[in-house]
C-alpha cells in the first residue's frame, strides 16, 4: 500500500480560507459535563460521544446511583421495578438502546382490570376478550375506539422526531422542537387540559371519568387537568405491547455510560460558574466551572460544554449559576410527589366491596378521582427478571405495587391488606406538576450550557428524556461549530420528503 501524501501547508491555509467551517469542525471542545446519570443524562453522554469523538473528555456527574429515577427496590430477595416500570412497543431510542446494548425485553403481561370509584367498581374486565368489547360498547359507545384513532394521531406526528434526529436536525427551544412535530395541534394540546381536549374531540364525560382519568392517575399521579399532551401520552401508556428491560430498566443508563466511556463521578454539582482564560495564542477562550461535592469535600473541574440532564428546584439539582450576563433565573418547576409502596401480602377484597373473597379476581385496579380515596392505583407485580406476572393468583400472597400521593398509614395498610410479610416504600419527585397552559424553561441557558428537562414539561417518559438528550447532543455540536442550518429549521416534514 503506497504511503499517504500530507497536504502542502499552503494547501491547507487555502482550504481554511475558503472553508472555515471545514476546519473548525477539526477542533471540538477538550472536555464536556453531563450533571445527573438518569436516562437522559446517560442517553446524552451516548450521544455525545457520538457526535464529538474519543477525543473528548466526558464527564457524568452523579450524586446517588446511576438510573435517576428507573429504580428497583427488594423485596425479599428479589428486585421489582420502582420508577419508571415500562415503555412503549414505539420507543425507538429506548429499542435501539436495548439493542445495541445487547439487553433483553421482558414483555408486559395483563392482568384482568377493575375501575374502583371509591365505592364500586364502574367496569370489571372479563377474561373472555368478546365480553369485554361487548362492556366497553354498551357502557362507552364508540369512545375507546375513537380513543385510539385519536392517540394514534397524535404519536403518528411525534414518530417524526425520529426523522428529523436521524438527519441530524436540532431544536434550540421546546416550543420549536414539538410545534417542528404537530404544528399548531400540539401547542393546543399544551394549552389546554386533556379534558378539554377530549371534550372538544367530542368524547362523553363519562368516558373521561371513568377510563382516561384513571390513566392520568396511574401514569402521572394527577387527574384530567394535566395538559393534553402528556394526557395523550399517558393514554399511549396503557396499550398493548409494553415491554420492560429484563433486570431492570436501570440498566440501560449504566449500559449507556460505559457505551460512552464517559467517567462517573459521584458529586452532587453545587455551582456552575462561566470562566475566561487566556489560550496559547492570545485569544480567550470560554469555560464553565463546576463545583461540586464528593466524599472528600468540594471540588471544582473547568468544562468547554456542560449539559444539565437532572431536574433544576430547591428539591431536586439545587445548583446556583454564579456572575452569568444576563443572569440565569429559577423558573417555576415543581414536581409531584408519588409514592411507591411494595407490599407481600393478599389483597383484602371486602375493602373494594367483594365480601365474597373468592369472588375477587383483579390483578390491577384503578381509580376514579375521588379525594376520599387514598391510592391511585394497585397491580400485582413481578420481579424484573421475570415475565410472569402471577395474574392467575391475585389472591395469594402475591407482591402487590401501590401508588398514592403520600406514605401509607399502618391503619391504611392493614386496610388494603388482609396479611402481608413485608413493605418497601420509595417517595419519588417523580414528575412535573402539570396544568395548562404548559410553560417550557429554556434548553439553552448560556452559549454551551443546556438543559435538558423543560421537555418533561411536556410528557415526563424515559423516551422524552432520550429524545431531548438527542436534540441536545446535536444542538451543541451544530451550536460549537457554527452549524446553524441544522438548527430549527421550518416546515421539515415537507423538506424530507422531497430528498426521498
């Protein structure tokens, strides 16, 4: 094989002339930050790999384990999924994740489902499929039908986002990336709740009580005022065909970071700080300057880049942002409460008015709103290595997921229990409080510092974290090297199809 010829260097001086984008792309930044070691912070250091090189020294700053809020708890020996429990058969970041990772899926396996309203149940589901239609139609007409037509829509418009990633298209605010997705229909569906749009969409209130409010309710912890996207999303979210990761779904962020090889450092990030130093050859060169705590006391690190992928509050990554022009501003982000309560146990059946015991057969039971009731939802559940969900034996004592707003009572408890062996408990600040209209906080905070998690302001979903820790990834590449054709660019969906 012939040697290779090096450019004469007044060659490489011309191309430079002619071409300054061409050579600055040969000078990416020294060193990237990634805060919060969750989906979207290992997702986004996958993807920074990708796009900035080996070069790159890449930083996953963590204050607790890896997974963020994809959590398992044991309960007597075996692990069950905690947080964030199953994805959907069209998340295809979180397919190709699993994939490329070389993880396997455990299929989500039904249990027969009731609608408790407090009182009642308001729908039983059979184990004979024909009976069940035959329920929804005469207690709902056609709404479960036009339910999914509608939802379909809705996710037939976001599947664009795929699309528009693989082309390496970037979105430098919230509002652009989902308006580049479902146009004026998805600002709409911010700007109002999910009963309104359903409403407007001509569905019964009946309906909305009694089916959509309980999704709402298992999915997200609130009722029908959430806006209407999330509230489609949480739809999505009791289809056919949810899959799990087997072992738990935490794994794909460790899987991801050493994918990545991103180094971990367990700190939680105190300050972020923009720096000026002078460089080799006179010019200055902007940094950002981390503080954070470890183990040893506090720490400071200087980064080219730093991308925040952990939700900003007083509760959650309390970081201040020192001496930035114009300043950076807290904006109003609160997250609901959820807890997780893990019970061993049976079922007390004559709580949900089955004095016959044996007469009860649920595996999963949702609720209505109703403020007398205190859970939001109750299923049996299997360890994450297992795709057996027990639904044959609800009665037994079988490992039974509890969500409610606050930790249960003892009195509670032994309410929703005739027996049980042990309790696991994990309160999470799991997702934003939602209402309408929604307001997105920036993903550009300063010239290369984002943030990643005003997206969940739309829909809280390890596949929106993906999503979001994509676009960031891209817009900070096109950001450092000047690219801003790739930036927010309009009418996409139409631009595409003319290049096939």
């Amino acid at each position: 094989m012939p040697p290779r010829r090096r450019l004469p260097p007044l060659l490489l001086l011309l191309l430079a002339a002619l071409c300054p984008a061409a050579i600055a792309l040969r000078h990416g930044p020294s060193a990237i930050a990634v805060v919060g070691g969750g989906i979207g912070g290992s997702a986004a250091a996958y993807f920074l790999r990708q796009k900035f090189g080996p070069g790159v020294r890449l930083h996953v700053l963590e204050k607790a384990a890896l997974g963020g809020r994809l959590h398992t708890l044991d309960v007597e020996g075996a692990a069950y999924e905690a947080g964030g429990a199953v994805i959907h058969p069209l998340n295809l970041h979180m397919k190709h994740f699993v994939k490329e990772l070389g993880l396997s899926v455990a299929s989500s396996q039904g249990s027969l489902a009731g609608v408790y309203n407090g009182e009642e149940f308001v729908f039983e589901e059979s184990s004979w499929s024909f009976i069940n239609l035959l329920k929804l139609l005469w207690y709902y007409g056609l709404n479960p039908l036009r339910m999914s037509m509608w939802v379909e829509d809705i996710l037939d418009k976001f599947m664009r986002i795929y699309r528009y990633q693989m082309h390496e298209y970037a979105f430098s605010s919230n509002e652009r990336l989902l308006h580049a997705l479902g146009g004026d229909d998805f600002i709409q569906l911010l700007n109002q709740t999910i009963d309104e749009a359903m409403q407007r969409a001509g569905f019964s209130q009946k309906f909305i009580n009694e089916v959509v409010c309980p999704a709402m309710r298992v999915n997200y912890g609130q009722g029908v005022t959430v806006n209407g996207f999330v509230g489609a999303v949480s739809l999505a979210g009791v289809q056919s065909g949810l899959w799990s990761v087997k072992g738990g779904n935490k794994l794909v962020c460790s899987g991801l970071i050493s994918s990545s090889k991103a180094q971990v450092i367990p700190g939680t990030v105190v300050s972020i700080e923009p720096k000026t130093r002078p460089s080799p050859s006179g010019d200055p060169v902007k940094l950002y300057q981390v503080t954070y705590n470890t183990s040893s006391g506090l720490t400071e690190d200087t980064y080219d880049i730093v991308l925040i992928a952990a939700p900003l509050g007083r509760k959650m990554a309390d970081i201040t942002f020192r001496n930035f022009d114009p300043p950076i501003l807290p904006f109003p982000n609160p997250y609901h409460q959820t807890v997780t309560t893990l019970v061993h146990g049976r079922v007390n059946a004559s709580f949900f008015g089955y004095n016959d015991p044996q007469a009860f057969h649920f595996g999963a039971i949702f609720t209505t709103d109703n403020p007398k009731l205190f859970i939001n939802s109750l299923g049996v559940v299997s360890p994450v290595g297992d795709t057996d969900t027990g639904e044959e034996l609800p009665l037994q004592s079988a490992v039974w997921k509890v969500f409610s707003k606050e930790e249960l009572t003892k009195e509670q408890l032994n309410l929703l229990f005739s027996s049980y062996d042990s309790v696991q408990v994990k309160p999470w600040l799991a997702y934003p409080e939602y209402s309408a209209p929604e307001k997105f906080p920036p993903i550009v905070l300063h010239e290369q510092l984002y943030y990643l998690n005003g997206l969940e302001r739309a829909a809280s979903a390890m596949e929106m974290s993906a999503v979001a820790a994509r676009n960031a990834a891209l817009l900070a590449f096109h950001r450092w090297h000047g690219r801003s054709a790739s930036i927010d660019q309009e009418d996409l969906h139409e631009k595409l199809k003319t290049e096939l």
